[in-house]
C-alpha cells in the first residue's frame, strides 16, 4: 500500500504566481481531505470531498484557493495568484471512513 | 475560537517512565476523538482513538483516556521510549470533520 501520495514535496514561488498542488488518495478511500498547517493556526481543514463531490469548503481562505477531485484517484489545490501568507505546509489525508484519516507528507510551501 | 485545545506546548520525560498527554475541547458535538503523531517533515499518522459512547481504549503501550463531562481526554504512554519522541495531535470529528488541537512536542530522554 503506498499511502497518500503529494507532490511537489517543496514548492518555492514568488507572489504572484499560480501554484498547484497534487494529490493521489489511497486506494479504495471515498474522502480526500485538504489541510493547511502554519504555527499560528495549526492544521486547519480547507477542504473535504466525498466521491470526489466537494462536501464543505468553508476552510477555504479566500478566492484565490480552488479544489478539484475529477476523479477518484486524483485531486489538485491551486492557489492563484499566490502571496507570501500563503506559505505553509498543505497536507491532503483520505480515509475509508470519515473517522480515521491518513496524510500524505506534505508539501512545503514557500512564496516569496 | 479553539475547540480543541492541548494547553501544553512541550513535555519532557524520561525513558521507561509514563508520558501523559491531555487535551480539552469545548463541542460536546464531537462524538469520536482521536491522536495523531508526527515527525518532521512527515504526514501525521493515525496513533489510536476512541469513541465518545467509551471512556478507554487501549492499544499496547498506548492508552486514551475520555473524560466526557470533563470534556478532557488523555494520552498515556507506558513505558516511553525515545522513538516516541514527536509532535502529537489531539483531533475530534464531528460530521466529517476532524478539528485538531495544536499539538505538544513530546520528547523522550535516554
């Protein structure tokens, strides 16, 4: 079993410009999570889909952040235009309940 | 708002010794609780959980503890070792939605 899968792992940018994050959910799983981690907030849910319908994007900071799930191997988040606030690490989870859920590594997002 | 809240940002105990982790929230709609770990640079991963309609629930040397009218919950790790050295997350799920505390670096010295 690979697990959760994310990719970019580092992401460096600088303001302005669009930025896309990958997502393979674990086989098998109906719920693909998006979440946000910084050191003033902590991990923060933005976004949840179930059978690849988003359920509840209301994590979501503003406009410029999108989800997508066409298929149920595969989502994407993109940030656009990014700022420098946006710097964080996005973590994506799945899970074959909506209890227990497994991330992916990460990706460490940088904007200059 | 926190809901969910680990007032302890670092604990340091000694190897063989009982870690105790807590963790208060204040949605009595949270109706399943569970812990996380993590290292650096890594994905949290699942450690163990419990349901709200239990007070324990026991997985090798790792216990959680529910304290439902205290709206508290704990951790307890017996014996410690230095592999448990990590970032560990209280969460609770509510409708879906998991909402996690800001967790407490525990380290674990030899």
């Amino acid at each position: 079993d690979a697990g959760v899968i994310q990719s970019p792992r580092h992401e460096v940018t600088e303001m302005g410009q669009e930025v896309t994050l990958r997502c393979k959910p674990i086989s098998g799983h109906d719920y693909l999570f998006w979440y946000r981690q910084t050191m003033m907030r902590g991990l923060e849910l933005l976004i949840y889909f179930n059978n690849n319908v988003p359920i509840d994007d209301s994590g979501m900071p503003e406009d410029r952040f999108s989800a997508k799930m066409p298929n149920a191997s595969f989502s994407t988040l993109k940030i656009q235009p990014s700022e420098p606030r946006d710097s964080a690490v996005y973590f994506c989870a799945s899970s074959f309940s909506y209890q227990t859920q497994y991330f992916g590594p990460g990706t460490r997002l940088l904007v200059l | 708002d926190q809901q969910v809240k680990q007032n302890s940002p670092s604990l340091s105990v000694q190897e063989g010794r009982i870690s105790i982790l807590n963790c208060d929230y204040t949605n009595s709609m949270f109706d399943y609780f569970l812990w996380y770990k993590k290292y650096p640079a890594e994905g949290p991963t699942f450690l163990i959980s419990i349901s709200s309609i239990k007070d324990k629930n026991e997985d090798g040397r790792f216990t959680v503890f529910l304290n439902k009218s205290a709206k508290h919950l704990s951790l307890h790790i017996v014996p410690s070792q230095p592999g448990d050295s990590a970032v560990y997350f209280c969460a609770a799920s509510s409708r879906s939605k998991l909402t996690f505390g800001k967790g407490i670096t525990l380290s674990v010295r030899p």
